[in-house]
C-alpha cells in the first residue's frame, strides 16, 4: 500500500504534455516565402514577363493567410486550457530560438555591408596589393563610403540620416517605451492602460512603416538611390527593406494580441504571446538602431 501510495503521488508531479497535431501551417509559410523570394527577384530582374509583382503580392496574401490560420490554432489551443507550464517553456525556448536565428539573418548582412565599406572599395581604389585596379581599370574611381559613383559609372546620392530617418528612430524607440508600459500593465492587470499603451504601440508601428515608403519614394525620385544602384544601393535598401519587412511582422502580431486583450485573453500570470511579441520588437528596435548607425550615419 505504502508503495502504490507513492507511486501514485509521484505521477501526479508530473504534468500532461499536450502534442499538437499535424499542422499544414509550415509548409503553407514555406509556399509563401517562395513566392515572395521569387516574385521579389523576378521584379528587381525583370523576369518571368513582368509578372513578379503578382508573384510577389501572392506570397503576401499566402503568408497573411497562413498567419492568421495558425495563430487562429494557437489561440484556440491556448483559451481550450490545452497547455501546460512545459508547453509554456517549450514556448520560451521556440521564441528565443527564432529570435537567435534573426540575429543571424541580420548579421549576413551587416557582414555584407562591413566587406564592402572596408574591404571591397579600398581594394577598387587600389588598397593593399591592388595598385594595378585603380591605375588600370579605374583611374577615376575614388574609393569612399557612401559610394556615390560606382566604378561603372552608376551615380546616385546617399540618403541623410537626419530626416526622416531620425523620425522613425524617435518613432520606434519611443514604441518600445509604450510597449513596456503595456507589459507592465498587464502584469498589475490594469487592462484600460494596457489596451491603451498597447494599441499606441502598433499605431506608432504602423506610422513608421508609412515614413519608410515615403522615404523609398524620395530616394527612387529625387536621390537616384535605387535597389540597383550600385553596392551602397544594394545594402541600403536589403538591410532597411528586411527591416521594414519584419517591423510589418511584428506589427501584425501585435495587432493580434491587441484584439485578444480586447477580447479579454491572457491574464498577469499567462501572456507568454504578449511577451513573445514583445521580445520581438525590442529586437526589431535594436536592429534599427544599428541600421540608423551603420547605414545612416556612418
């Protein structure tokens, strides 16, 4: 009897696990981001007859739809009392993951960009052992960074980082604010200060993505700085155009929690989604700050 008793106290401490089923929601995002990769590659080059930006406006609406589908699975699962404090770790390890890999993604780049400031247009202007490449093939090329004229020729102008620029860093660094007085506010279940803050958040999000198609349309229009212009080109508009890409992102995701809130999810002691939406948009925020640095200033 004694160890029955025991038996049967040991396996209540453990906690049931609840394994999900089979999702068709990784391959629908994989879909997605093919259409988007290829229709963004076929506008840039002109292929596949002009059809690109149909490619690519189909990879958007498959990855909106895909989104919706799976956070529709997920808030199900979550409110049907399905998951545990495991499940909630499991949670944390996920998102930490996702991030880490971001990280990485962003660091390709900014590697990118030090290469070429660094180590490609020194060496076209004749540094190191190169002597030959600026005598010989380009004579006139001055090897400086924003590179303005590019050895072919290609010229464009640099965009100034004290405009719109430094609104959407004053925009963003002032969401992460707002977005930590919501956290904050759920945590104290204060519900009216948390909708608040947290639909201010988006709302600023929303603003920045705004500036940044029009500070695209000024830079196409009046400063010849364009995706094909040259390598400064290039990283510009990679590095900001990602940026802007996940700022979209992390916008959407919380818009989700705000209707969630609204709706009255999550309580002080279970919002791990609002907490991984906002580990993703401090990252978002840092990652601009590097950018307003390393592109902008610099």
């Amino acid at each position: 009897m004694t160890t029955t008793h025991t038996n049967t106290d040991a396996q209540q401490d453990y906690e049931s696990y609840y394994v999900p089923a089979q999702s068709i929601w990784p391959i629908v995002g994989a879909v997605a981001l093919f259409f988007i990769a290829m229709g963004a590659g076929s506008t840039v080059a002109g292929l596949f007859g002009g059809n690109g930006p149909w490619m690519l406006l189909a990879g958007i609406g498959i990855l909106l739809f895909m989104l919706t589908g799976w956070f529709r699975d997920v808030i199900r699962e979550s409110m049907g009392g399905m998951y545990s404090s495991q499940m909630d770790r499991s949670f944390r390890q996920g998102m930490s993951w996702f991030i880490f890999s971001e990280v990485m993604f962003f660091a390709a780049f900014f590697g990118a960009l030090f290469y070429a400031r660094m180590i490609a247009v020194p060496w076209l202007g004749g540094d190191s052992n190169n002597a030959m490449t600026a005598e010989v093939l380009w004579p006139d090329f001055i090897p400086t960074w924003p590179l303005e004229k590019t050895p072919g020729g290609v010229e464009t102008t640099a965009m100034g980082a004290w405009g719109l620029p430094l609104i959407n860093t004053i925009i963003l660094l002032t969401s992460s604010i707002t977005l930590h007085i919501a956290h904050v506010a759920m945590e104290e279940g204060n519900r009216q200060k948390l909708k608040v803050f947290l639909g201010a958040t988006v709302l600023l999000g929303w603003i920045f993505l705004g500036l940044q198609v029009e500070e695209y349309v000024h830079a196409y229009q009046e400063l010849n700085l364009r995706l094909d212009s040259g390598i400064y080109g290039n990283t510009f508009f990679l590095l900001t155009g990602f940026h802007g890409m996940h700022v979209f992102l992390g916008s959407i995701i919380l818009f989700i929690i705000l209707l969630r809130v609204l709706r009255g999810h999550m309580t002080p002691d279970s919002h791990f989604a609002f907490q991984a939406g906002a580990w993703y948009w401090h990252f978002v925020d840092v990652v601009w700050l590097c950018l307003f640095v390393f592109v902008y200033i610099l």
